[in-house]
C-alpha cells in the first residue's frame, strides 16, 4: 500500500473515530477533535510533541479572527437583548397585523434579532412572545412558532458573526462583507419559502394544538425601575443593522477605490468584522443601555449572560482549527488537493456533502462545519476558481441539513413548543432540510455569476 493512500486512511479514520467519540463516547466535542486531530498526527509518524504544537498553533489561527468576532457579536446581541432592544423589534413588527400576516411579520423579526445572538439564546428570548401571539389571535403555536425558529435558523446558519460561518470565513479566506452580500441574496427567498409559506403548507401537520397556557412566563420585559425609558426602536434596529451594513459598506468601497488612498483605508476598515462589531458595541452600549437608564453595572451583566454560553463554542472552533492544522502537517490536505483535481463531483456540491453527512452524525451544526472544512479546504486549492465565500455558505449550509434527535435544537424546539417526536420531525426538521436543500440550490446558481 502506498504511503499516499495509507495517509488518506488515516484522514478517513480521524473522522471516523471522532464521530465515534462523539455519538458513542459522548465525549464532549472539544475533547474529540483534540483526541482525533493528535491520534492522526501521532498514528502517521508526526513526534507527540510536535503533533501537541501543530494542535496547538492550529487552534490559535482558528481563533485568531473567529474569536474576537464572536465574542464582539455576542455581547451585542446581549445588550440588544438585555436593554429590551431586541423584544422592541419584535413587538413592532408583530404589532395589530392581521392572522395572516403573522408568520411573515415574525419571521422578518427573527432574521434581524438573529443576526447578532446565538440561536439559543434567541429563540429562548422570543418563545414568550410566541405563547402571548397565539393567545391574542387563537392560532396553533406553531403557527407562530414554526416561523420564528426559521428565521433565527437563517441567520444563525448563514451569516456572521455566527460560529459556524464566521469559521468558514477564517478557513477559506473568504471575505465577510461578501459572505453576508451574498448570504442575504440566498437567506431572505429562504426565509420566505421555510418561514410563512411552508407554515400555511404544514398547518394540516401540525397535530395537536399545544395548550397555550403552560408556556413559559415573558422574561424578557426589563422592569421600569430599571430603566428611565424604553429602548428606541430606531436605535435598536441600528444596533442590528449597523455591522452588516459596515461590512458591506467596506466591501463595496474597497473594490471601487485605489490602495494606499485614505478611502481605502477608512473602506478597509469598514470591512473589518472586528472593527465593525465593535462600532455596533460601542453604539449599542451608549443609544440602548446609558440612554434607556442601565447602570454600568447592569451592562456588564448584560454583557456577561451573553458571553456565559460561547466559552464551549469557541473551544470546538479552536479545536476544529487544530485538526485541519494536523491534516495539513500530514499533508493529507495536498493528496486530498492532488486528487480533486480528477473528482467529478464539484467542490461547492462537495463541500455541502461533508458538512450534511457530519452534522447527521454528529448533531452539532458548528462542529460539523468544524470538521468539514478542515477537509474541504484544500478544494480551493485545487478549484482556484471557486469564490471561497460560496465554499462557507455551501460548507455552512449542508451543516444545517437533517436535524434529529442528536442535535440539541430539536430537542429545544420539542420541549418550549410541547410538541411530540412525530410533530417535531414534520415541522423543525423537515424546515432545516428545506434550509440546507434551499441554501444549496442558491448557492449553485450564484456559482454561475460568482467567481473566486
């Protein structure tokens, strides 16, 4: 057997025994990828000590721009939160609308409030306001419900500062201005198409109308003592908007202008994810926390209870970098590259393959993206033409396909929604399956008018 395949297998065999450690194990994930990523190294004749250093430098340019993009977004979307910002747009775009216009309304609401907060958090935020506009308009909860978790899903599936993208972004080289352009072209249809419309094609699914008054009691209503006003709508949605609309800005403005200008520059710096995130922070601290009447301790608070959930996240993403570091000290990531060349399968169809097949076994939509772009990535290589922001939307999305009973949303969507097995598998998986499918076809078409 030749050295070359002998690598191959091992590769193959890492993947294999981190599924293993995961499903069977129930190792936690953070632990799996260090044990798959140094049993590669050692098993293939790296040193342990240097195996233990490739982990580890691979772990740090994992993080080195994921993790201050991450933690900037999630403390913005804890003061969004905390300030009452985030329940303000909801409120607003649900409003006095009619039924019908219900599952539109939340769905828009679901995809801003979810552009900066985790999906748990988000969607253990708007469950209240679920329960409370059922009860105004007598419908189904998950009439309401269904739609909602769609829109918070396409944020935190596709856009940054999400983990799963925002690792897809530092993977690939990819730009984040153009991954969000380009994310929202394939999200808002999206959205649509698995928010209101297969809410009105699943009503005849729904099954038994959950009772309406076990749900949870609203938390997310700041006291008035706590605060001399509301938070400002118009702020909030700034708030929201404004890291984004930067990167945008800066993506845009750097394409059109000369380098080594002052435009450039001032462009280049909007297209910072950090320096974006951070302008929203700063603005968000200020418009929704010092002027609403919170305390700088309140906001620390604020901030905090945000941060409390990403520590285990950005130990996977690490740990994600560390095994696509010892691929690459093996060179299994050049074979893989080498023989791609010959493959008939196209890396964006590729890409998406991997990361569905990971995320049915591993239930995790962040540590599948982990390791499939780790595997993936010497693709780019190979395919020099590929737009490597279409390879994380392509990556990010087969990450999202097929959610069941190993994946902790399900069981979150289950449980807030009281729901059974049966009805959870005719509503939040087969709306993550039309996700992944949708986001995969959008991808593919902008393939032909995109170009890396």
């Amino acid at each position: 057997m030749s050295t070359d395949l002998q690598h191959l297998l091992l590769g193959a065999g890492a993947v294999a025994v981190l599924v293993l450690l995961i499903t069977k194990a129930k190792l936690h994930p953070f632990l799996a990828l260090g044990l798959a990523a140094l049993g590669l190294g050692i098993t293939a004749g790296i040193a342990p000590a240097a195996a233990v250093k490739a982990f580890q430098d691979g772990f740090g340019d994992a993080l080195a721009s994921t993790g201050p993009t991450i933690g900037l977004g999630t403390l913005l979307g804890g003061i969004l939160l905390g300030s009452g910002g985030a329940d303000r747009i909801a409120t607003a775009f649900i409003g006095a609308r009619p039924v019908r216009w219900i599952p539109a309304a939340i769905t828009a609401a679901a995809l801003l409030i979810g552009m900066p907060h985790l999906f748990d958090v988000s969607f253990v935020m708007l469950v209240p306001l679920v329960y409370t506009v059922a009860k105004r308009t007598q419908t189904h909860l998950l009439y309401v419900g269904l739609p909602m978790a769609a829109g918070l899903y396409v944020s935190h599936g596709l856009l940054p500062p999400h983990p799963a993208p925002t690792l897809a972004v530092s993977t690939y080289g990819a730009s984040t201005g153009l991954t969000i352009l380009y994310g929202l072209i394939i999200g808002i249809p999206m959205a649509v198409l698995t928010g209101p419309v297969l809410t009105r094609v699943a009503r005849r699914w729904f099954g038994p109308a959950p009772d309406l008054d076990k749900g949870p009691v609203q938390s997310t209503v700041v006291e008035p003592e706590h605060r001399r006003k509301p938070a400002s709508l118009t702020f909030a949605l700034i708030t929201v908007l404004m890291p984004p609309g930067l990167m945008l800005i800066g993506t845009i403005g750097t394409a059109n202008t000369a380098e080594g200008t002052v435009a450039y520059d001032l462009f280049a710096a909007c297209d910072s994810s950090v320096l974006s995130l951070l302008a929203a922070v700063v603005f968000a601290f200020f418009a929704l926390g010092v002027r609403s009447g919170f305390g700088l301790g309140q906001l620390q608070k604020m901030a905090a209870k945000g941060l409390g959930p990403v520590g285990g996240i950005i130990l996977i993403l690490g740990a994600g970098g560390g095994l696509k570091a010892m691929l690459t000290e093996t060179g299994i990531d050049k074979l893989i590259s080498d023989y791609a060349v010959n493959w008939a399968i196209p890396p964006l169809l590729l890409g998406w393959l991997v990361a569905a097949l990971l995320r049915v076994c591993l239930g995790s939509a962040t540590v599948a993206t982990a390791a499939a772009t780790g595997i993936v990535a010497p693709l780019l290589g190979a395919y020099p033409g590929t737009s490597p922001e279409l390879m994380v939307l392509a990556t990010a999305s087969g990450a999202v396909m097929l959610s069941h009973v190993n994946d902790s949303g399900f069981w979150l969507f289950k449980e807030y929604f009281q729901l059974s097995v049966a009805q959870t598998f005719r509503t939040w998986t087969l709306m993550l399956s039309l996700q992944s499918l949708l986001s995969l076809g959008g991808v593919l078409l902008l393939s032909a008018f995109v170009h890396g």
